[in-house]
C-alpha cells in the first residue's frame, strides 16, 4: 500500500513538472529565432519597416519608398552618443536645470509622445542615470537635462553637433531641431537613415547595454518602454535576442517607432519600424496597440534576418579579371593585366554560390599607351544578383609598365603624320596635284584644238587657192576656136 501511495505521488509529481515544462517551452518558443527562415517576410502592416546590417551596411529590407518622417525617438540615440563623446566619465554628476523640466522643451505632461521623469530643477543626478532614463524608458527631460549639461547651456550649439553626428555617420536626408525628437514640422529623417544611426549606436557597447536594461531603479524601480525587453508594462511581445535601443511615438494618436538589434553567428543586425499605429493607454491603466503594430513586423522579420544571411566572398584581393592592351610598351610587353582592387565580401542569402553572382566589368579605356603605373584605376567590376547590382569594385592595373624610347619614337612619328596639321598638308597638296594635272589637261587640250584649228585653216587656205587657181585657167581662155568653127 506504502508503494503504491509512493508510486501516485511521484507520478503525480512528473505530470505537474511535464506540465510546468510545456508552459514554459510553449511561451519561449513563441520568441525562439533558432528555426531558419530564409523566405523575406511580407509585411503587409503599412508601417516603413528596415533591416540593415551593421557590418556591411547592406539594406536587407526596406518598405519605406525613402520616406521622409519625423524622427521621434531616434533623436535620443544621437543626443545619446554625442553626450557618450563630450563627457569624461559616466559618473559625473548633473544638476538639471529649470530649462529641462519646461513643457516647451519636452512637451507636456501626460502626452504619451513625450514621455518624463518628472525631474524637478535642481535635482542632481550622475550622466550615467541620466542616460539610462534616455534610453530606457525614453525620458525627455532627462536627455534635455543632458543635453544642457555637455553644452553648458548651449542647445543650439548641441543640436549643431546631433546634425554634424547624424552626417558623419552617413545619414543623407536627416535633420534634428532638438535633442530628443518632438515633432515640431521642421525635424524630418527617413527610415533608411534611422536605421544607419542605429548601427552606429549598436558600435557604443556601453550604450547599447544600457538600453538593453529591461528596467532600472531611480527611487522606484522604472520600466522599459520597449515591450521586446520586458513584459511588466505589456505582454506577449518580449522577443528572445533582441538587444536594446528604444521605443515611443511621434504624436499621441501614433506614429511609433521601435528600433532593435540583434547579433547572431557574429553579425550584428538593425531593425527599424516606423510611423506605425500608437500605443493605447486604457482607461483601466493597461496598454495595448492595435493589429498591424511595430511589435508585430519585429518579430516577422527578426527570425528571417538573423537566420536567412551569410558572408559570400564574390571577388576575392588582387584577383586577375581581365587584360588591357598597352601601345609603345618596353620589352616584348603589349598588355597588362587589371585585377580588383579589393575583397568584396557580402551578406547574401543562405545557399547562394558565387556562381549564381553575373560580372560585368566597365572598363574606361579601350587600350593603355605606356607608362602605366600599378594600381591605375582602369575600370569597375560590378555585381547583380537576380538582375539587381549587389556591389561595385575598382579594377586596376596589376604592374607597372615602361615606356619604350623606339616604339616611342615610332609612336612620336606616327602621332605626326596622323597630326591634323599633316593631314592639312597633304590635303593642300593633292588639292595642288589634282589642280596641276587639270591645268596641264586643260593645256594639252587646248593646243590641240589650237594645232587642228591650224590645220582646219591651212587646208581651208589650200582649198581656196586651188579654187582661185581654176577660175583663173577657165577666165583666160576663149570661149570658142576659130578652127572650130
């Protein structure tokens, strides 16, 4: 009976664990990426949706057609790595000026776009509090407070410096009008150009795992805003891998922007979504967002990215691609060799081959005349894939090759008689030719026709005298003899 009560108990015990096992495993693979997934996910949600790689720069997936938007959070990634360069150390101490804590500066309260501490002035805290309440939970006064702090007072002179970051980096269409990215008409960027800064954010490991922190404490323990890292404030959008960045809206109707990242095999990934539809603050104090929401395409395309990608070597250093042929060249030589200037690396595809890669080389010169030197930029190799160019190479000349004093001679003499002014030469002299050889036709002719007029007359002389000869004869004798008669 012992064993049997035993034997129920311990079965008792493994269908509770079996239980437990399943709940857990069915709610982490529900964000597992480990599955590959190399079919480009549809993103039918509206939203400007972009996937970069951080270590190529390569646009993986772009549905924005370059739009232009208000930059709303993303601002906060710039002020953050402007603050990250000006400061000496992360434990310096802040005392927040009234300017942060003015509804002017960081919207007023209660507006879901322009989330706060609620700082009051002269409150001190350390940059590197200040920056975790940017980050984390996208504090406007806190980055204002920041923001005052490195410029000494100066905004103008730090939003200077957010737009010289923003282009050193190579954003083409962005420009900030305050540090933390409220919509004020003016401030714009693109999609593509929020995702370059953050793959430059991904490169401050600092700041990113600041804002890879799922809450911190500041007198009360505070909660991120991007619902990927934690699920106390929403649930059922944490994602398994994703690292940090932040997440808030451009107006209290909408306009969210969620920004992550993501690392796997040692590639690091960037994924941007905007102008999607807002969070929404029940009146019960929960949060939801409606379908079709930023949380949604993350987890469509976070799988794909970090799975579906891997280095393809397309061209390798110094490659041989073609030949050149090279005039007045030392030597026995008549061409030279043009290889790429570089490796070409890629991200492509899982189970793409570099055979499925078709070559096109534009070369600037039909032929090289000696000297040529090495390294001389001679054309471009460029590479499509599915009819679409994925990458672009220098070619250049493998060796350097001398000039020969002959051949260059020759080539000086050649270059002569080829000479425009050698052509006009000739040309005037077959001109003079042909007009000698007609004056001198002309001539012969025309003594001809004098030598026969001549003749014509002569005889025409003969003639007449014979003529005048005759009737001479017949005048002279009588008409009728007289024997005759």
């Amino acid at each position: 009976m012992k064993r049997l009560k035993i034997f129920s108990l311990v079965l008792a015990c493994i269908i509770v664990l079996s239980f437990f096992n399943s709940v857990v495993f069915a709610e982490e693979s529900s964000s597992d990426t480990s599955e590959i997934t190399t079919i480009k996910p549809e993103i039918t949600s509206g939203n400007l949706v972009v996937v970069r790689s951080v270590d190529t720069g390569q646009i993986l997936l772009d549905t924005s057609g370059n739009a232009t938007v208000p930059p709303t959070v993303t601002a906060k990634l710039v002020s953050a790595m402007v603050i990250f360069d000006m400061v000496t150390s992360l434990d310096e101490t802040v005392t927040v000026p009234v300017e942060a804590t003015l509804a002017k500066n960081i919207g007023p309260k209660g507006d879901i776009s322009a989330p706060m501490l609620g700082l009051s002035p002269n409150n001190t805290l350390t940059v590197r509090q200040l920056l975790t309440a940017t980050l984390v939970s996208a504090a406007n006064d806190a980055c204002f407070a920041l923001a005052y702090y490195v410029s000494e007072g100066n905004i103008t002179s730090f939003v200077e410096k957010m737009n010289e970051k923003a282009g050193s980096i190579g954003c083409k269409n962005t420009l900030y009008t305050n540090p933390v990215g409220l919509t004020d008409g003016e401030s714009h960027t693109t999609p593509v150009d929020a995702a370059i800064v953050a793959s430059a954010f991904y490169k401050y490991n600092t700041l990113l795992n600041i804002s890879s922190q799922p809450t911190y404490v500041l007198g009360n323990t505070i909660h991120t805003k991007n619902y990927l890292l934690s699920n106390m404030l929403l649930k059922g959008y944490t994602l398994s891998g994703a690292k940090g960045m932040i997440a808030g809206q451009a107006r209290p109707e909408g306009g969210y922007c969620l920004v992550t990242s993501a690392e796997k095999s040692g590639l690091g990934y960037v994924m941007v979504v905007m102008e999607a539809p807002g969070e929404i603050r029940n009146t019960d104090g929960t949060r939801s967002f409606p379908e079709g929401n930023a949380y949604q395409d993350i987890h469509k395309v976070f799988p794909w990215a970090t799975t579906s990608f891997g280095y393809l070597t397309l061209v390798n250093e110094r490659e041989i691609i073609g030949e050149l042929p090279v005039e007045v060249a030392s030597g026995n030589t008549d061409h030279v060799g043009y290889v790429a200037l570089e490796e070409v690396d890629i991200l492509m595809p899982v189970g793409v081959k570099a055979e499925d890669i078709t070559r096109e080389v534009n070369l600037f010169y039909e032929s090289l005349e000696a000297p040529v030197e090495k390294d001389m930029e001679v054309g471009r190799l460029d590479l499509y894939y599915d009819g679409e160019k994925i990458a672009s190479v220098s070619l250049v000349a493998n060796t350097e090759i001398e000039r020969s004093r002959l051949l260059s001679l020759f080539g000086r003499f050649k270059a002569f008689i080829k000479s425009k002014t050698i052509k006009k030469i000739i040309r005037g002299i077959i001109i003079l030719l042909i007009a000698y050889f007609v004056l001198v036709l002309a001539s012969t002719i025309y003594r001809i026709i004098l030598k026969a007029d001549k003749a014509a007359k002569k005889r025409q002389n003969r003639i007449q005298k014979e003529r005048e000869k005759l009737n001479s004869k017949s005048q002279s004798k009588p008409p009728f003899d007289d024997e005759e008669l």
